[in-house]
C-alpha cells in the first residue's frame, strides 16, 4: 500500500465517523425497529455510495460539479427525502402502542424499505459524489492506473462505511431489550423526525 493511500485512510475515517443523515437513519431504524433493519439500511447506504463512487470513477460526477441545474435537482430531491423521513417519523410517533408495534412489525418483514431509505438517503445526496470528484485525485499519482486506483480508495471508503455504521447498529441492538418500550420508541421517532426535517432544511437552503 502506498504512502497516498495510507494518507487516505485517517481522513475518510475521520469522515466516515462523523454524524449525518445515515447515521441517524441507521440509529433510529435499529432502535425502532429491529437490528435487522438496521443493518438492511446499512447495506442501503453502502449500495448507495458505490453508485457515487462508480459515477465519480468514470467522471460523471461533473455533470454535477459543472451543472448549477443539475447539481440543485439532485440536492433538492436529496432533501424533500429526508423531509419526507422526518414527516413520517413524526406521524409514527403520534401513533397509539398497537398502531406502532404493527407498523414495526411490518417493517420487520419487509427489510427491502431499510434497504430503499439507506440507499435514497445516500444516492440523492450530490455532495457526496462530489466529494469523491474533489478528493480522490488528490491521493491518485500519475503514475497510478486511474481506475484501479480510484476503486482501491473507494473500497477503503466502503468497507469503513460497512463496519462504522454496521457496528453502531450491532451495538445498538444489544441495547434494545433495555428500551423497548414503547414510550421511548415513540420519544425517538419524534426527535429523529424532528433532526430528519432539520437536515432536509439545510440541505435544501445550503448554498453550495
């Protein structure tokens, strides 16, 4: 492995551990819900960002970074979605207890709609794909085969993505017998709805 590539990992760790709208998704859909759909929104997420790292390898991701349009339908879509999250986590935390546990039961059966929020969560956001624009080459040296490269860094970045967000929901879990009820449950959702529309709202009044 060299030197670039090691330079690499501290900072996309650094990056990775940090909270945003995946990791609160992964939280409450864990606590909510189940481990299990936990770890589907982990897939989510993860599936989401190899689809921003294979547009930025072959170079799609300027169309993002030269087109203002483009750029601002991607983040606004981006964010009515996690405003959308945020209505609906509001909603559930106005149910009654029944209501609730079979709207969580159901969802225990179709792991497939974790699987969908990690993924729209992360493919709507544009920041991400050009993240990976800006900060891949400067850990790419000439001499390197740009592709094989650029994929070799993106696989560093997924498997952090994978084993941070996959250990937090883990983790998570083994806490759930202890706050189960269904108050908390309840409690949770409104404060995850409440961030989830907070940071649809910054996303879609960011300037850049």
């Amino acid at each position: 492995m060299d030197g670039l590539t090691l330079a690499f990992i501290p900072i996309v760790a650094i990056l990775t551990i940090t909270p945003g709208s995946d990791t609160m998704l992964v939280v409450n859909n864990t606590l909510t819900r189940s481990t299990s759909d936990g770890l589907c929104t982990v897939v989510g997420v993860n599936a989401g960002l190899l689809v921003h790292a294979m547009a930025s390898a072959f170079g799609l991701s300027m169309i993002l970074m030269n087109s203002a349009t483009a750029f601002e339908f991607v983040k606004m879509a981006g964010a009515l979605y996690i405003i959308y999250l945020g209505i609906q986590s509001l909603r559930r935390s106005r149910t009654d207890s029944e209501e609730l546990q079979v709207i969580n039961n159901g969802f225990k059966r179709n792991f497939s709609s974790s699987v969908r929020e990690g993924f729209l969560t992360n493919v709507l956001n544009p920041k991400v794909a050009v993240f990976y624009l800006a900060l891949l080459p400067q850990f790419i040296s000439p001499a390197d085969d740009i592709i094989e490269k650029s994929f070799l860094l993106m696989s560093i970045h997924i498997c952090m993505g994978v084993l941070w967000l996959g250990s937090l929901s883990l983790t998570l879990g083994k806490m759930r017998p202890l706050i189960s009820g269904s108050k908390f449950k309840k409690r949770l959702e409104a404060l995850s709805g409440v961030v989830f529309i907070a940071l649809g709202l910054k996303i879609a009044l960011s300037k850049n």
